[in-house]
C-alpha cells in the first residue's frame, strides 16, 4: 500500500459517514415530525413575510389539539 491511499480511504470512510449521519437526522426529524415547524415557517414566511409567524410553542399546541379533534386521523389509538 502506498502513503496517498490510506489517506483517500478515510476521506472516503468519514465522507461516507457524514452523509449517513445526516440521512439519520433528516429520517429521525421526519418521523418525529420535529421538521415539520420547520417546513411551517418557511412555508408562512414566503406567502406573506409580514404575517406572524407562530412560535414553536404555539404551533405544535395547534398541531396536538388539530389531532386530538381528529378521533379518525388522531394520534390517539384508544
């Protein structure tokens, strides 16, 4: 083995898991849904910037009482 190819593999190795580190924080924050203030307020944001934007408290507070008058579609399974 020369001296520039170990150098290439952990390059290679550390890339590979960067990419498989945010693969797992994006499906982990997609799941729990943790992304989805996000995707809110980008969304309320380029439809009108001067309206305001909810805070992260009120927002998942109309998130759990919009699912929790859903007794079809809720998170609740009893």
């Amino acid at each position: 083995m020369n001296g520039t190819t170990a150098p290439a593999t952990r390059t290679r190795v550390a890339g590979t898991a960067r990419r498989v580190g945010r693969w797992l924080r994006w499906y982990l924050r997609e799941v729990t849904g943790e992304s989805a203030y996000d995707r809110y307020t980008a969304r309320a944001r380029a439809q009108d910037p001067a309206v305001r934007v909810l805070t992260r408290r009120e927002f998942e507070r109309m998130r759990m009482d919009a699912r929790a008058a859903d007794p079809q579609g809720g998170a609740r399974c009893c």
